[in-house]
C-alpha cells in the first residue's frame, strides 16, 4: 500500500546542484520519519541523510554535511534532498524510505523503499 516514488536524478558536472523530490503515498502512519540513502556499483547502501516527522530534527553522514540539505513537506506528502557542491563520489542511485524502528543510520531500520533516482556526477 505504501509507495515512495523517487525523482530529480540526472548528470551534472562537478560543483553542480540538483534537488531530489520523493513522493510518498499510501502512509501507514500519520507522521513518518524519512531518510535517504545511495547505493553506488559495487558497493553498500549508506545512509545520506535523514528527518524527523516534522522536519525539526535533520541528520547527515559527514560526507555531505554542508552540502546536502533534506526537508520535507507533509501537506504535500513530500521529502527533499537538496544536493550541492557535488562530487564525483557521490555519484550513486538514490533511494528515499520510510523509517520503521532502530537506528536511523542502518538502512534495516527503514521498511519502505523508493525505485530509486541515478545520480551521475562528472569531472
């Protein structure tokens, strides 16, 4: 019933920016908290970034910290990414997900799951 649906993705040059959109429908629960995650060839789903229910909570992996910025807006049953200053390593397909229980860190404490959006970044 829940659906998460990724967008935004695409090729941009170094030090560029794109904003990731994540549409979500079909909620179980009046309030969620969100995270994303990136998962790139050959290796493991990271953490990226996540947010509380109602945005007053945000956290990043330091990797991105001052770059990236999540933000949602419930009424609109949205999350966002804002990613600037990209780099060639975070080249990567983007998942959005709906947080469950456990460690917001861990991608196991999610139990719900976008398609995805492919991130390229180039030199």
């Amino acid at each position: 019933q829940v659906q998460l649906v990724e967008s935004g993705g695409g090729l941009v040059q170094a030090g560029g920016s794109l904003r990731l959109s994540c549409a979500a429908s079909g909620l179980t629960s009046p309030n969620n908290r969100m995270g994303w995650f990136r998962q790139a060839p050959g290796k493991e789903r990271d953490f990226v970034a996540t947010i509380s229910w109602n945005g007053g909570t945000t956290d990043y992996r330091d990797s991105v910290k001052g770059r990236f910025t999540i933000s949602r807006d419930n009424a609109k049953n949205m999350v966002y990414l804002q990613m600037n200053s990209l780099k060639l390593e975070d080249t990567a397909v983007y998942y959005c997900a709906m947080y469950r229980s456990g460690s917001p860190y861990y991608f196991s404490s999610y139990n719900y799951w976008g398609q995805g959006t492919q991130v390229t970044v180039s030199s």
